[in-house]
C-alpha cells in the first residue's frame, strides 16, 4: 500500500516539478498520526508492506525519527520502503530506520559527474552518496539508487562514469531513467529555449523515450544509453552473485523474485 506523510521539497532540482506542484513548501503530518494510519492499515486490511510516497521521508530528522520510535513503541508489524536525500542521513537515523521496520531507501543520485550535479542543482557530493550508501547497507537496508540519463551536459562517457560508480557503491537496485523536461519545470524552460526538445507528443514523455536531443547525445543515443546501462549493471556476474549471498528469509527470496520481474518488465519495454 501506498501512503503520503509529508508533501513538497524545499530542494531546487533542474529538473523536479515538485516546487512547481507545491512551491518549494514543505509540509509534514504528526507523527502520532502517521503511525495511526499505518497501524489501520495493519489491523483492518492486513497490509505489511507499506511504500511510503514522500518526495523525501528523510527531510526533517527528528520527525522521522519520532516516527520510528513511535512504530517501536507500539510494536506494529509492518514493514516499510522510502525515499531520501543522501545529505538527510546519518548513523542514528537509519539504526531507527532498520529498528521500526524499512527495509528499503531509494536514494537519488542522478549522475556520478560534478559539474552535472552541480549543473542540476542537485547540492550533494559523490562523499555524500558513497556515505549514505554504506551506512544503510551496513544498517541492514537494501538501497536503490535512481539515476537520470541525458542531462545537460551529458554524453555517453557520463553515463558510463556513472555505471562506474553505481557499481562501486554497490546499490541493490539502479533505476535509470531517461531524463524528461516536463513543462514547469526549470529544465523545460531551458531546453525549450535551446531546441533541444523533438516532440511535444505527451504520450512520449515516460522516462523510456527521450523527447531530448543535443548535438552530440541524440535521443536515440539516449535511449540506446538507458538500454546498455541496464544490462550492464544488472547481468554483472558479482552483482547476481552479491543478490543470492544476502538471501536470508522467504520474505528475501520474494523480494528478489519481484526485482527480476521488474527488471524483465523493464527491458521488454524499453
């Protein structure tokens, strides 16, 4: 099941239409009450798996820590996945984390490039996100990292600079995602006016085709760029091995039966 804690994100990401969505406003609910839905949700329809849709669970760090406490205490059998910022984590939040149940945080990383970072306004170091990714692993939580291909800037060189280092940070899963510029956000506006946008088909704009093409890194290099950095990442012998060594449950054999249906389902897209 799905369920919202907070809305909004005070970040100022290129790319993200949520400042446009909610004006860079952050909102969160008590945390008396968030745990009160997710214990509804345990008792009157049996969930125990809970996706919790925050554009950044991890924003404010005493709430999400109250929030963990809060599940602790009330010994509620749930468990539960996230999304964060590698600058909102740290040693005593994701202990909490693993305490109260999450068993998975899905990171953005967009690009292993500096100047793409910074050119993205991303505001976070590649030590940032070697950090957070090693500190969750070592709490126990799976990690995912999200990944965007054809950023300004970017050519196929990047996107293997940033295959290079996914694969030493060792993420569970990688989405990579074919970067889109939705109309309000700041990328739109930029790419728009640099006619690096082909179609205005809407129905193009997914994360699996590139309605973005520069002189140098066409969509169709784009695209054949998401394709290679899915196979590469996720047909690497050490990490299909890596995967099988950390089965320790069912709950963990089912886990990893539903990544290699996602994945397949992904491929047969793209």
């Amino acid at each position: 099941m799905f369920m919202m804690t907070s809305r909004g994100c005070i970040h100022n990401c290129l790319f993200c239409g949520t400042k446009t969505i909610y004006k860079r406003k952050w909102r969160g609910r008590d945390p008396k009450k968030v745990v009160d839905e997710m214990q509804e949700l345990r008792e009157r329809y049996g969930i125990r798996d809970i996706w919790i849709w925050d554009e950044n669970f991890l924003l404010v760090r005493e709430r999400t820590i109250q929030i963990c406490k809060e599940i602790i205490d009330r010994g509620l059998d749930v468990e539960f996945c996230c999304m964060g910022r590698v600058d909102c984590v740290d040693e005593e939040i994701v202990n909490y984390l693993a305490k109260a149940g999450c068993y998975n945080i899905n990171y953005g990383v967009e690009s292993a490039d500096p100047n793409t970072l910074e050119t993205i306004r991303k505001n976070i170091s590649l030590e940032q996100v070697e950090r957070a990714f090693k500190i969750t692993k070592k709490a126990g939580i799976e990690t995912a990292a999200y990944l965007l291909i054809g950023l300004p800037g970017e050519n196929m060189e990047h996107v293997k600079k940033t295959l290079r280092f996914v694969k030493k940070i060792k993420p569970d899963i990688a989405i990579y995602h074919i970067v889109v510029p939705y109309p309000g956000t700041d990328f739109y506006d930029m790419a728009k006016e640099k006619g690096w946008i082909i179609t205005d088909d809407w129905e193009r704009y997914n994360e699996r085709q590139s309605v973005i093409s520069y002189p140098d890194f066409t969509a169709k290099d784009i695209e054949y760029a998401q394709k290679w950095a899915y196979i590469h990442f996720y047909m690497d012998p050490f990490y299909l091995f890596r995967q099988l060594i950390q089965i320790r449950s069912i709950k963990d054999i089912k886990r990893l039966y539903r990544r290699a249906c996602n994945y397949l389902k992904i491929m047969k897209e793209l």
